[in-house]
C-alpha cells in the first residue's frame, strides 16, 4: 500500500496543500502548530473516515471556511485507487472511492490498512475500558466484516434496549416478554463478539510481546489480559440476573461493551507503575503488534504513521524502534517531528529512500 499524493483543502490550519510522497519514508519537520499532526491526520481520514484526534467534524474545517476536502491517489496491489474524504456543514459526510460513493462508512474500513502511532495513544492506559475496547475493534475490523457488522448490530440492540428501561422507568412499567427479545439478540450478536475477541488476543498477545521485547531488549517482563463478563457466564444468563439491576440504573450493566484489557508491567498496573518510557514503549509495541496482525490477515502492508515518535524515549529505544523498521517487512512511514536534524540522522540510519517536508 503506497500513497503517492495527497491534496488537502480547508482541512484544519491547510488552506490548500499538495504533497507528493517517497514510497518509503515521509517527515514532516517544524515547529509546534504548523500542521505535522494534521498531515498524517488528514491521511488517517483516508483510511477510518474520520479524524484520529479530533471526533467532532467541524472541528476539522479551516477556520471560517464551509467545506473540506481531503484527496488521496493510492497504489493498492499494483492498481491506482483515489479516495476523497469530504464535508460540507449542515451536510454529511462523504467518502468516495474511485469517484463511487460508498452505501455505508463500515464498507470502507480496512480497505486503506493503516496503523498510526501518537502521544494521545497514552489515553490507552489512563482513560477508561471504553478506548482499549475501541482498539481492539479497530485493529479486528480492518480485516473481519463480519466482526465489524455484529458490532455494529450489538451496538444498535444495546441502545435500543437501554431506551426501553428509560422508557420502563419513565412510565413505571415492565414487560419481561419485551425485554427478553433484546436479550436473545445481545446474547447472539455478544457471543459471536466475544469468540473474535477472544480468538484474537490469543494470536495478538505473543506478536506484542515479541515487539516489546525487541524495543526494551528484554529488560522487562509485561503482561497483557482480556476483561470479559463472559469467560464466566453466557450473555444470556447475565443479563436476565442483572435484570433488576438495569431497571433501577435505566441502562444495560453487562455485556461485551463492558470488556477490557489490562496492560501490566512486572505484574503491577503500568498505569500506576510504568516510567513514561516504559509506558511509551509498551503503547509502540502495541501499535507494531497491530501492524503485524494487519499485515498478515490482510495480505496488505499498512501505512504507518508516527507521530512525535522521539518524545519522551531515550536514545537506545528510538535506536531500537527504528532498527525494527529497517527491513522490507514495513512499506511506507510518515513521520512527524520538531527537529529536523534528529530525524534526518535518524532516517539516514534506514537505509531507505526518504522525502523531507518542513512545514
């Protein structure tokens, strides 16, 4: 997978831009706020159609403009793709691929693989189970549609059941009959889910291991673990002995959208006992483990993006992390950085072709 060019119009502190990419390595140099992040964003709205950092679409628009518009030419298994990612306020938005529009966002996701890795990943061990889940489905479902439908389905049945207890609660009333046909489809749609999950953290768990090890020299013994109500229970069953429950909180408290992952180190919280170092080394790790799943289910190796990789790492891990990238299992990096020395010695180490961009 290799982006030969991206244009960009209104999108974030871009007016109007054109870059044309190496098909190895890409930096982008320059001080804090002259849009490095907002390049490898853009590119990451290629893939996901929507921006990593910033959830809230508007938000992406160039000041007082109305629309935005990022354009990508591809090359994908030896043919040309263009996908243009748009939006227009009080609009939606749209993504078209080959100038098709696609039926549903969800038919897009995984066909531009791509893994980035970023300072805000660290909100992976201090926020709560709701962005690990997130990662997890992220990295399944660039490859596994039936995954990403039964998600999106458990997802639907979920909200539609939690309005019916709020409805329960407004009206002082139950219906058992009605609640148990939602739970006949959470339990069908969580038990799938959890099968996947399950499935895939047992293949991902050694590549992310392997990936620490070669980034901290095997300094440090790491563990990670998958949180699940159903390693104990069917959904089923959880939810008709939680039924009482649920009706007083007026929302459904078990299920897969409660599961987690715990992320240990030297069998503590890394949260609460990891150096910044360590935490960072760990959150690479798990990015790279997602590059290698990617690429082997795919078939297709990911762009990877990284993003202020050198802060916060001491020179052994950077030299480290960029040994890792230096054969032909990756493709094609994007890389931001503040000091364009560091990172042309740093890429120079590569051995590859590479394109500075100093914005």
């Amino acid at each position: 997978m290799i982006l030969k060019t991206l244009s960009l119009v209104n999108y974030k502190n871009f007016e109007s831009e054109d870059f044309e990419f190496d098909h190895k390595i890409n930096c982008f140099v320059g001080l804090n706020g002259v849009g490095k992040t907002n390049v490898l964003d853009a590119i990451y709205h290629l893939s996901f159609g929507k921006s990593y950092f910033n959830p809230v679409t508007t938000q992406n628009i160039n000041h007082e403009a109305d629309f935005f518009v990022v354009d990508g030419a591809f090359e994908k298994n030896e043919r040309s793709e263009k996908i243009i990612v748009s939006f227009k306020r009080g609009q939606k938005k749209v993504i078209k691929r080959n100038g098709k529009m696609y039926d549903k966002f969800s038919d897009h996701i995984g066909f531009i693989p791509l893994v980035i890795i970023s300072p805000a990943d660290r909100d992976l061990i201090i926020e709560g189970s709701d962005t690990r889940r997130k990662f997890i489905d992220s990295v399944i479902s660039q490859s596994d549609k039936t995954y990403l439908n039964n998600l999106i389905n458990y997802n639907k049945v979920l909200s539609q059941r939690n309005a019916l207890l709020k409805y329960f609660a407004a009206n002082n009333t139950f219906n058992a009959q009605t609640i148990e046909v939602y739970n006949e489809q959470l339990h069908n749609y969580g038990k799938e889910i959890f099968k996947t999950r399950e499935a895939f953290l047992q293949t991902f768990i050694p590549i992310f291991k392997s990936r620490y090890q070669a980034i901290s020299n095997n300094n440090e013994h790491i563990t990670l673990a998958y949180k699940s109500q159903l390693h104990d229970s069917d959904l089923k069953s959880l939810l008709e002995q939680n039924v009482q429950k649920d009706k007083a909180l007026q929302y459904t408290s078990v299920g897969v959208h409660k599961d987690d992952l715990s992320f240990e180190i030297e069998s503590h919280p890394i949260k609460k006992f990891g150096s910044q170092g360590q935490q960072k080394s760990f959150l690479i790790a798990l990015k790279l483990a997602q590059f290698d799943f990617i690429k082997a289910q795919s078939g297709v190796t990911p762009l990877l993006l990284l993003d202020d990789i050198f802060d916060k790492l001491d020179e052994q891990r950077v030299s480290q992390i960029i040994a890792l990238v230096d054969n032909e299992n990756f493709g094609q990096l994007f890389i931001s950085d503040t000091h364009a020395e560091r990172t042309e010695n740093v890429v120079k180490q590569i051995h590859q072709s590479y394109k500075i961009f100093k914005l």
